[in-house]
C-alpha cells in the first residue's frame, strides 16, 4: 500500500493536485494537465485555446492519439465556466493587448521556475502520451485491487478468502465450508485466490505438479518449469506451448487441406483400380 501512495503521487497534477488529464510536457521535464496549463495562463494574462480541445501538438494526431482518449475523465465545470468566461483566441499562446503574437512564459508549478513556451504557447507543446497510459493503468489496477465480495453470503455480505476454479466463484472461510463439504467429491477442489475472472485451469506436470509452460520438440512433450532446468533436456530444443501449438496447427492444417484436395484422385483411382480387378477376374 506504502508503494502504491508513492507511485500515486508521481501521477497528480501539481496544479489540480488530481491525476494528470491530458498531461502536457513542459520544456523543464515536469507534466501539467491541459486544462490547468491553460487556466495558469489565463490568470497571468495570455489568452489560450479553447481548454477542452485536443492539444494542438504532434503528439495529439490522429494517428498517435491515445485509444483511451474517449474514456477520459471531464474537467470540473466550474473551472471551465472560469475559462470560458475569460474567452479564447484564435491563436495558442497570444497574449491580451499587443498586435504582433510573443514568446509565451509559463511559470512552472513544481521548479517554481519561468518556462519559455515560445509564440506558440501550449500548442508547441507535446502530449505525454506514455504518462497518460500509465495514470489510465493504475485506474485499473486500483479498480482491480478493489475487495472482491463473497458471491454466496446473505446481506451484509463478508470479503471473500477463497475461490475455487471447478466452482467459478468466490467464497468467505465459512461459506467454504459450506458448499465443499467433507466426504463429497466437492471437498476435493483446491482453494485458490479471490478472483473475478476464473481462468481455465492448465495442463500439469505428472512428475513436479507444475503447470505446463513449454513443449520439448526432442522428447515431443509437454514439460514445466522444473523439467526445462534438469539436465534432461539441456540440449532439447525447447519452445513455449503456444509457439509449439501454432507450428503444430499450422502443420495439421496444410496436411488436411492437402488430403482433402487429393480426395477425388484417389477415389477415381480406387474406381479404376475395382474396374481393371473386375476385368482381370473376367
């Protein structure tokens, strides 16, 4: 939990102090929200783009956009009534008064320091991708780590300690119990971890009790972990199962198709061969 804090604070916005949304990448290396970034330079007096466009940068092309973009959360509204009341320019980063557009400074809310933006403002800037996957993943994986309910107690329901795969459910210590009772072909099924999603459970080693992880084209076997280190097979030419399966597939199908196209030549064969016995006989 100690680790997941600290990585979480690496994800906040300086200005918002809420997980990056559209991270821009400033000149000095740090990252602030399109949305705060626009707001900052509004209040020292530029005028930006509209807050709730896409970043006009090369990182934000269609072809490099992200494919989480239709999932992003939505700035508040009340920051953004602020920002519309303050109007926008048709140019990023032109700031009220002068005719003739000049170089942009935005004050940069974790060095404290004066960052040169350049005429362009926020649109020479370049959308921290990579940052954005990386905040939407830990979304996940924080919705992921979220407790997991016994899918089988009467309100209020307890955290579920178990699951088992042959049931595909997940169950509290005593309801377990319950539903695996001693002396049933049911008390024989291995707890495993509270989960959701139940996966399939693998093919396992005879010999180490081990899930299967490689196929040993020498041997022509499966074999886990444990069989690929023994001496065995050290000079086996070893593959994953899945590599191993496709070849094999690959394999199967060419060898099917072959003997399906073959089929009628030889049935015609066979029919002239039954003719010439018949003849033969006569």
């Amino acid at each position: 939990q100690t680790s997941m804090k600290n990585m979480e604070r690496e994800l906040v916005c300086p200005v918002c102090k809420e997980m990056y949304k559209q991270p821009l990448a400033l000149p000095c290396t740090h990252n602030v929200c399109h949305v705060c970034a626009s707001e900052v330079l509004l209040q020292h007096g530029y005028l930006c783009c509209d807050p709730t466009s896409e970043p006009s940068s090369p990182a934000a092309t269609p072809a490099t956009r992200s494919p989480r973009l239709g999932r992003r959360a939505v700035p508040k509204p009340d920051r953004l009534d602020r920002l519309l009341k303050s109007g926008f320019g048709t140019y990023p980063g032109r700031k009220r008064g002068p005719v003739h557009p000049q170089s942009v400074s935005f004050p940069c809310p974790a060095c404290r320091r004066d960052v040169d933006l350049g005429e362009r403002g926020l649109g020479s800037l370049f959308r921290n991708l990579t940052l954005e996957r990386v905040v939407e993943r830990y979304r996940q994986t924080i919705n992921i780590s979220a407790a997991i309910m016994c899918q089988f107690c009467k309100p209020p329901q307890l955290e579920a300690t178990k699951g088992c795969t042959e049931c595909k459910s997940s169950f509290c210590n005593e309801c377990f119990k319950l539903y695996h009772p001693w002396g049933t072909q049911k008390a024989q099924h291995e707890p495993t971890p509270p989960t959701l999603t139940f996966r399939p459970k693998g093919l396992m080693c005879p010999e180490h009790k081990e899930e299967v992880t490689h196929y040993c084209k020498t041997c022509q076997r499966l074999v886990c972990q444990l069989c690929r280190v023994r001496r065995t097979h050290t000079s086996h030419k070893i593959t994953p199962v899945l590599s191993a399966y496709q070849a094999l597939r690959e394999k199967l199908t060419k060898s099917l198709a072959y003997i399906l196209s073959s089929q009628d030549t030889v049935q015609t064969q066979i029919a002239e061969l039954e003719e010439t016995v018949k003849h033969t006989e006569v």
